[in-house]
C-alpha cells in the first residue's frame, strides 16, 4: 500500500509529477485547509502562483463526516448521486449548504482580505486536495474553475479512490493521481502524519507566498 510520510512529502512526489509545468508559471489552486501548505511546495516546486479556492464538503445528516455534496463560493452545490441514501432531503442539503456558505464567506475574509482571488482565466490551473474520497470538493472546485475559462484545468491529488477518479475525469483536462489503492476507506489512512491544519497556518503560507511572489516581481 502507498504510504505518505506527510502532506509534504505528498507534495514533493506530485510536484515531481507535474514537472512538464515548470516555467509555465501555473496558478496552483490549493482547497483549505490540508491542501494549502501541498500548495505552496508544489508552486516553489513550479514556480507558479499559489492562491485557494474555496468549497466546502456538504456532511451526511448524521454523518458529517462523509460528504454527500459540496458548494463553491457562487452557491452551486454538488449533490453526490448516493446523497438519498445517506439520508440527505433536499431540506437538509439547503440547511447545510447555507451553513457551509457562511464557513466559505468567513474563510474568504480570513484568507484574502486585502485582494481578489487570482483570476484563472486563460492560465494552466492546477487545483491540488491532500486526497478524494468521495471527489465532491474536487467536483465543486473544478466547477467553479471552468466558469472562469482557464487554458487548461488540472486535478491533482497524491492518492484517490479508483471510483471518485473517474467521476471527476469529466470535469477535468487531466488528472494526476500518484496511486488508486483497490482498499480505500478515508485519506488519511495512507499517511503516517495527517495533522489537522488550522486557519492561523493557511494564512501564514498565503501571506509568505504572496510576500515571496511579490519580491520575484520585476
């Protein structure tokens, strides 16, 4: 079974994977939070620009863990086909989808206050997640990313599972997976360290790469 010792190393292994984009200056679109310090690696690694972008995972009723849809920023939601049978109505997908909308205007605040998102239009975009599981997320970020007519949309994740990969191929120009274990039960199963990232650190990593980016500037 692949193994990861740490989102970094995660990130070192697919930056060496998307290594055709280097000199191409790619804008790398990490989703918060576990993805953003990947992000950051994968961008230095390209020399690309790092930016977010901002969907959040609707949670099962009883489950919140176990995403059965996601919402972007405009409100597009996501429902996962097997969202019925996780007992999600439409009710509570509207309850949870205005609940995670909140989350996603608060997190914008605290991520980017001082500037617009960078503006993917007609760049190599690449949208990085530490995993898929059920791919909602990833679907809502590429949804939202191809409004936007970028010049070549990617997915890359360092392990997904076999049938949320191809769920999302049709949404994206290329997928980079660096493993489809047949035994996946939650992403975090293929990392010794997995480490909640809180929302001081996501903003610490925007703030030193757009400080860096700035400097690079002529």
């Amino acid at each position: 079974m692949v193994r990861f010792a740490s989102r970094t190393d995660a990130a070192r292994r697919l930056a060496a994977a998307l290594s055709k984009y280097r000199g191409k200056n790619p804008l790398v679109l990490a989703i918060p939070r576990g993805a953003v310090g990947m992000g950051a690696v994968i961008a230095d690694a390209l020399g690309g620009e790092l930016d977010v972008v901002l969907v959040r995972k609707l949670g099962a009723p009883h489950n919140p863990e176990f995403a059965v849809g996601a919402v972007d920023e405009t409100g597009w939601t996501y429902v996962a086909p097997h969202a019925e049978a996780a007992g999600a109505t439409l009710q509570a997908l509207e309850r949870e989808a205005l609940k995670q909308l909140e989350v996603l205007r608060r997190r914008r605040a605290q991520y980017t206050p001082a500037r617009e998102p960078a503006d993917p239009g007609g760049r190599i975009v690449i949208v990085v997640d530490d995993g898929l599981a059920t791919g909602a997320s990833m679907i809502a970020a590429l949804h939202a990313l191809r409004a936007k007519q970028p010049a070549r949309l990617i997915c890359a994740v360092p392990v997904g599972a076999r049938d949320s990969l191809a769920t999302i191929e049709a949404d994206a120009d290329e997928v980079v997976c660096l493993a489809a274990p047949e035994d996946f039960y939650a992403v975090g199963q293929f990392y010794d360290d997995f480490g909640q990232v809180e929302d001081d650190e996501v903003i610490a990593i925007l703030r030193r790469h757009g400080a860096a980016a700035r400097l690079r500037s002529p």
